[in-house]
C-alpha cells in the first residue's frame, strides 16, 4: 500500500483574526495623520495659487497701465480662467485696491 504523504499547511482562525487585529490597528494610527496631511497640503497649495494670482495682476498691471479692480477683471480679460478664483481649500481670492492678493478661509 502507498502511502500518500500531505503537508497540509493552512493558516489558523486564530492567525488570520491576529492578522487582521494588526491591520486595523495600524489603521486607525494612519488614518488621522492622513487627514491633518490633507489641510496642510491645501494651505500650501493656496498659498502657491496666491503667489500665481499675484504674477497676473503684475502682468495685467503691466499690459494695461492699471490694477485690475477684481478678480473677475482677470478672469474677464483672459489673465485667469473661470475655475481659477477659488483657492484649493476653497477659500474666495480677492484683490485689494493695492493690488495684493489675499484669500479668505473657507
């Protein structure tokens, strides 16, 4: 008689419930730490956005001998488009009659 020879090596219920405890574990560290990058991620994209708003009104001021009066100004003479008046975080971006661009939060 022959005698088969099986190695049956299979996870435990035990092994996979541990597996599975180490998982959610480390989820629930990296899932606030994810959230707080978001923000920060954001503010340093709105402040990117203001930098490049700034350069247009320099170059409209340049074009056309004054400031523009609003955003809409820009958006309206082609300097910006029409999806390019809100910040990342979705802050408004205005300008003011000195020509700064600043942008509120949202």
């Amino acid at each position: 008689m022959i005698k088969l020879i099986r190695n049956e090596r299979a996870f435990t219920l035990i092994e996979m419930m541990i597996v599975l405890l180490v998982i959610t574990v480390l989820l629930f560290i990296a899932i606030p730490n994810v959230a707080k990058q978001s923000k920060n991620i954001n503010a340093k994209g709105c402040d990117a956005f203001i930098h490049m708003v700034q350069g247009q009104v320099q170059a409209y001021r340049i074009d056309k001998g004054s400031l523009p009066s609003t955003i809409d100004t820009l958006v309206t003479d082609g300097y910006l488009r029409d999806d390019e008046t809100t910040c990342p975080g979705g802050g408004a971006v205005t300008i003011d009659a000195e020509g700064i661009v600043s942008a509120s939060e949202a």
